[in-house]
C-alpha cells in the first residue's frame, strides 16, 4: 500500500495543517472486519484493554498484544455491533493472527477485510468543512465516536478521529466511485477555507506524541514501555490473550521524549549520558513552533529517572539534549509558541 507523505514540503505541510484544514487520502489504512456471535470475545482476546462497555459508534485506540505482552498493533477498534467490529490498522499484518486466534480457540468468529478506503480531513478547519458536505449532524459526533451518515445515497461511517492533534474526522469510504466524488466535493466547497491535500506530517505527530508502529514501537515493545499504560485494564476482569504476561513482565525500556536547543542533523541515533548509551533516537524533527529539535527515544529504563548531562551527536559533534516525559509538556519545559 503507498501513502502520499508530502505534497509541498515538510514544513510548509505542517502549517497548512495546524492552521487551515487539509484532505488526507489514507486508504492504505486498512480494516480488519470481525463479525459473528464471539466476535467480541476474540476482539477482548487480542488486546489488554477492557473493551466490556463498549457502545455502539465508540472508537478505541487500543494496543493489540500477544501472549508475552509485546505489541502487534495499535490500532482504532470501532465497534458496530456486539457482533461486528472493525479493527483500524497500522503498518503489521493482523488479519492473519486474528484468523488463527479465533481458529485457535474455536471462537464462532470471522475475519475479512472489506473494501474501505478511509479518507481523514485534518485542521481546525475541518469541521466546518465536512458539515458543508454531509450536514449539521457532524458537530454532534463526540470525540471518538462515529456514526452512519448519508453520502449521495449511501451510508459511510463518520469519526471524529485522525492521526492528527488539530482536530477532524475519518470518513471510511466503502463505494470507490464515490470515493473520487466526495474528494472533489470536499475541495470544491473548502475553497474559502483554503483547504488543500496533506498526510500525516512528521513534524506535528512528533510535537503531539504520536507514536508509529514499527519505528517507534514494534514486536518486542509492551504498552507500558511505549507509555501506552492508560490503555491497558491490568485489575479488570476479561479473556485477554496478553493480560497475564503483562501484569508480570518488567519493563526494560521506556520511550521518552528528548529535546535539543537547536536544529542539527543526527550523526548517531543513540543517546549518550556521560559517555554511556542509554538509548535510541526513533523519530526526530525540527519544531518551526517551538524552535527547538524534538525526538523520541527507546530509553534504559534504569537510567531515565535521574537528573544527568544527556547528549546526542550530530554531524558537527556533541549537542546537549534534555528527557523528558511523552507527549511533550512544552509549557513546563518553558517553551512558547
């Protein structure tokens, strides 16, 4: 699957987003469909999260975990029904797991995947634009929540959702001919919102502490090491393949933020502290917001609590960096926008 990534430059992107509103085409964000009598039991089984309350049109960001804890996936679990859900990918196979899970466990359960081609529209803008195209009912759709609504006489399923902080919503297409007709329209009456293509930028994801499965987590990562803690329901009582494994196994890592008073260019992914390694750098820009340079770091998890003189290199030598907790808290490491 291709993802367009940036369509003037990278900075140039970023500030359309966070000031304008954008039309992102994300349809590499495929489904994984789980319909049938146990197919919330097989959902429950593949992540640590209770998903026990769920109602109908909810949106979960969820970590998906095998029997050791580590990570699969970290996807958007949306559920339909009590027997059917849509699983949200990101960048890993899991139709085949969840094939061999309920397989596995004999669950009366199916897993496919539909033809849906989400399309997200980013930006403070983006409300404003998608009510001109399917209605005042867009502003009563909660943060995480979704509804069926009409488009040129079918139904799509609308989110307030994204991989973005600057607000806005996935429509997941499921006609490909209208697919083509809901772009156009889209721009047609943004026009006055300056509205314009776009993807998910690195610069902003980064200042938000949006993770990236695959580069800043992967299989041998566990929700706690990813500060996805929040997401997981140690004391609750559900079938989850992962929970057990997960209230035992100790932490070796942690990822954290790290910030650098000026712009460099990395020599050296890793992360120094008095000569010493102590981690490394899986995803870093330039913030033009904050004037300064922002990363991620897969850190020891002996080493991140304590007050030391970190550094980082880059091509022209040593640069002090400081750590700090994810997402970043830019008004209490005084930075200003």
């Amino acid at each position: 699957m291709l993802l367009p990534v940036i369509y003037r430059s990278l900075e140039e992107d970023y500030w359309h987003l966070c000031e304008a509103v954008q039309v992102w085409d994300v349809s590499c964000q495929r489904q994984v469909e789980i319909t049938g009598a146990d197919s919330q039991k097989l959902v429950q089984l593949m992540t640590p999260r209770d998903l026990s309350k769920a109602q109908v049109g909810q949106c979960f960001y969820a970590p998906l975990c095998d029997e050791s804890g580590g990570m699969i996936n970290d996807p958007i679990i949306i559920k339909h029904s009590d027997e059917h859900w849509w699983l949200s990918i990101a960048d890993s196979d899991v139709k085949l797991w969840a094939k061999g899970l309920a397989t596995g466990f004999g669950l009366d359960a199916q897993v496919s995947e539909p033809d849906i081609w989400p399309l997200a529209v980013q930006g403070p803008k983006a409300e404003e634009l998608i009510s001109r195209v399917f209605g005042e009912e867009i502003r009563r759709i909660g943060f995480f929540r979704s509804r069926m609504l009409n488009y040129r006489g079918k139904k799509m399923l609308v989110a307030r959702s994204g991989w973005s902080k600057q607000g806005g919503f996935e429509i997941y297409v499921n006609d490909m001919e209208l697919g083509g007709q809901l772009w156009d329209e889209l721009f047609a009456k943004g026009e006055d919102l300056n509205v314009g293509p776009g993807s998910p930028n690195l610069i902003e994801r980064i200042e938000s502490g949006l993770l990236s499965f695959g580069g800043d987590m992967g299989y041998d990562s566990t929700p706690f090491e990813c500060g996805l803690e929040q997401y997981v329901n140690l004391d609750a009582d559900i079938k989850s393949l992962s929970i057990d494994a997960l209230r035992t196994r100790k932490s070796k890592t942690r990822l954290m933020g790290i910030v650098m008073d000026k712009q460099l260019k990395l020599k050296d992914f890793r992360l120094f502290s008095n000569g010493r390694e102590i981690g490394v750098i899986t995803s870093n820009t330039w913030s033009p917001k904050y004037h300064v340079h922002l990363a991620f770091a897969k850190c020891d998890i002996n080493f991140i609590a304590e007050k030391q003189q970190l550094y980082v290199i880059s091509t022209t030598g040593e640069v002090p960096a400081r750590i700090t907790d994810l997402p970043f808290n830019f008004e209490n490491l005084g930075l200003k926008s």
